[in-house]
C-alpha cells in the first residue's frame, strides 16, 4: 500500500472554493445595497406623498426635496415621475422613484411606489397656501 | 498490516454519510433565507400599501368633511339670513327664501336647498364608500390579496330635520329714477310651500362624532414558498399589517351639535358679544346660523395624518 502525500490538500481545496465564498460575500454584500437603497427609496416617495398631501408642494418642488433626500445616501435617482391628478377626486397622488444598480454586468432597475390621496384640494379655499 | 487496512476500509464512506447530513443542513438554511427574503420583500410591501391605503381613506374622509362643511354654509346663510331680514316683518316660524323678483319663485328655492342636499348627499357616499373602492384598487395594483377596515368607516354625521317654508316674493318698484326696487315676501294665502320635518343642514352625531380614527389591516398569503411540501406545511404562510390614521381638525368640529344647540350657542358667545346670535336663541336654535359659525370657526379645516397603532391603548 503506497500512502499518498495529502499535505497542501486543504490548500488547494480552499483554493476551489475561495471564488464561491467571494461570489457569495459579494451577492450578500450586494443584496444588502439593493435593499437598503430600496428601502431609502421607499423612504423618499413617503416623504414625497407627505410632502403633496400635507403640504401642498408644487411638483418641482417635491423633486428637488426628494434628490436632496436621497442625495444625504449618496443615491442619485435616475427617474422620478409625479402623477398628481387635477381636480380628479377618483384618482390618487402617486410618486414613483427609479434607480439603476448594476450586478454582474447588467443594469438592475430597482422601483419605489407610493400612492395617497390628497386631501389639500384647490377648490377648498384655506388648505390650499401653497409653499412653493 | 491485515488489521490496519480493514480499519481504513471501515472508515471509508463515512465523509459521504456526513456530507449529506451538512447538505440537508444547507439546503434548510439556504430554503429558509431565501424563504426568509421573500417574506420581508413582501411584510415591507404590504407595510408601505398598508399605511398608503390608510392614508388615503383619511384624506378622502377629510375631503368629505371639508366640502359638506363648505355646503352647510350656503345651505345655512339661505335658511337664515332671509329669515333675519323678514323677521321685524313677518313674526313667525317660516324661513322666507328671497331669491328672484318674478316667476316661480318659491318653487325655485325649494329646488335651490333641496339641490344643494342632494348634493351634500352625494359627496356623503363619496367619503364613506370610496374608500372601499381606492383600497381595492390599490391592493390588486399592488398584488395584495384583501383589505379589511376594523373601524366603521361612517362620517359620523347627522341630517338636521325641520320645518321650511318657501315664499313668493313681490316686487315694488319704482320704474323711473332713482330706480328702487324692494322685495317682499307675498302675504301668507298665496304661493307658499310648506315643507314640514324635511331635510335641512348636517349636524355632527355627538356620541359618535369623535371616533374620527380608521384602522385598516391589510394581508397577503405568501404562494409558492420554497419546501412547503418538504416541511408538510398546510398553509400558505400569511403577512399582514395594520395602520391607523385619524381625521382632525385643529380649529373645531365644523358642524353644529346634534342636542343642546341652545346650550352651545349660549355657551360659545357668552364671552363674544354677537348680537345676531341672541336672534337664533330666540328661535330655539332653528335657524342654519349654527352651521354657519360652526363653519367659519372651523376653517382651514380637516386634515388626516397616520398615527401609531397602539393595540394596548385600544383595549383600554
């Protein structure tokens, strides 16, 4: 019976699985980012519908409130829409906030939406001072 | 040299026996965290529809409340104030309505309160109903399954019932300068409309009218889950959420009480000498100059704001 040399054995076997323990730190490390900008995210658009239902802010306004938002993250958004319907009591104030991040070579576009009412409405004569 | 290598032959296999041990170990935890990352996808979600849905059924009830405030006052000031201009003239209970010199006048202002009602009525419905409708149309534009409100979703609000009389007014004037024109209500016999124990302006339910507070809950069954069959699980895991919001008014209620109004009124202008109101005392309350002031001191109105949820406060 010859008795094999097995010293650098583990070496080489931790070698094998040093790029799916990186890939994995990386994923973690990357899941962690995408959630946490999603949630900041989340974050702006409330602050945004607040902002409008509240406070009445003109659309501009809302805009340059969330970047500023979002900018204390170092997040600069790619897109935001502000769906504010006039003199339509069907319909809710939406502001939806797009993002980019890339993994693996891809573009991944990460999404917040938020919806409400508003309640500050132009035909009520005294809620409607606008601050903007 | 026999006994060492039957050892090693004993011991061959046992990495393999333990290698699926540790693989049914990884399996369950790599099954749980991806179980487990779904599941606050969806719990941040359902959390963010919940308190948007909250949101806005209190800023739809605010806007109810607002605009059938806004109504009470033109309702309130056609009920009164020609009540007051006749009154020194026509010593009675009626509510003479001036609105146009010729035609169907009475007639015109039993249609100009009773649209003005109906239109009331209208925007009622739209802040106790609509509600549902805005939550089931942000729930499936969000793929949550159901929405439930816990509190009632009613505006608490009450139709004050009383007697209106229309009248014919007549028209003297003088056709050539200095052109004056006056209105007066046409004597009792002729064109008048009795309208008794009918619908007149919105009161507030004085037992009920401070539960301005909706609590909405909002679920979503979580489907295909990862080793649901693995873990003989029945049902589908379930995440759900509650918020609150609640409806207020910094400057007061903008309706009128539903009892006591003589109590209120004295109450609210012994300090602030209002001459006029002594007048609506005289007639028991029975003018709309309630609504009216109720109204202006109400200003700028209802708003809604989301507030904690505190399960232990609503025990108590």
């Amino acid at each position: 019976m010859i008795e094999r040399n097995v010293s650098g054995q583990a070496l080489v076997e931790f070698v094998f699985l040093l790029p799916l323990f990186i890939f994995l730190l990386i994923g973690t490390l990357y899941i962690y980012r995408a959630y946490r900008t999603l949630i900041h995210l989340e974050e702006a658009a409330q602050y945004g519908i607040r902002l409008i239902v509240h406070n009445n802010y003109t659309n501009y306004r809302v805009e340059e409130e969330i970047r500023n938002f979002l900018a204390l993250h170092n997040i600069t958004p790619e897109k935001i829409n502000i769906g504010r319907p006039w003199m339509d009591p069907l319909s809710p104030v939406t502001v939806e906030i797009r993002y980019k991040i890339r993994f693996l070579g891809r573009n991944i576009t990460l999404a917040a939406k938020e919806q409400s009412f508003d309640d500050s409405w132009i035909y009520f004569p005294f809620s409607n001072l606008s601050y903007s | 040299m026999e006994g060492r290598i039957h050892r090693q032959n004993k011991e061959k296999g046992q990495i393999l026996i333990f290698s699926v041990y540790v693989l049914l170990v990884l399996c369950f935890f790599s099954i749980l965290v991806f179980n487990l990352g779904r599941i606050i996808y969806w719990r941040i979600k359902v959390q963010n529809v919940c308190d948007n849905i909250a949101q806005s059924v209190g800023c739809i009830r605010a806007r109810a409340l607002n605009v059938i405030g806004l109504l009470n006052l033109p309702l309130g000031l056609i009920l009164t104030v020609p009540r007051f201009v006749w009154w020194p003239q026509y010593q009675c209970n009626s509510m003479p309505i001036e609105y146009h010199v010729d035609g169907d006048f009475a007639k015109l202002a039993q249609q100009t309160v009773e649209s003005i009602v109906s239109f009331q009525e209208l925007v009622r419905i739209y802040g106790e109903w609509y509600p549902y409708i805005a939550a089931y149309r942000m729930c499936k534009e969000n793929q949550i399954d159901n929405v439930l409100f816990l509190d009632s979703l009613s505006l608490h609000l009450k139709r004050d019932k009383g007697d209106i009389w229309y009248w014919k007014t007549c028209n003297i004037g003088i056709h050539f300068p200095p052109y004056i024109n006056i209105h007066v209500p046409a004597p009792e016999p002729f064109d008048i409309i009795k309208k008794q124990n009918t619908e007149r302006w919105y009161k507030r339910n004085d037992k009920e009218f401070g539960k301005q507070s909706v609590r909405v809950l909002v679920y979503k069954k979580l489907k295909g889950l990862f080793g649901k069959k693995f873990f003989k699980l029945r049902d589908d895991p379930v995440v759900y959420s509650i918020s609150e919001v609640r409806c207020y008014n910094k400057s007061g209620p903008m309706f009128p009480p539903e009892e006591g109004l003589k109590d209120w009124i004295e109450f609210k202008f012994r300090r602030e000498k209002y001459n006029i109101i002594k007048w609506d005392i005289k007639f028991g309350g029975e003018t709309g100059l309630s609504a009216v002031c109720e109204y202006l001191f109400a200003l700028p109105g209802w708003e809604a704001q989301l507030v904690p949820y505190n399960i232990k406060a609503k025990k108590k």
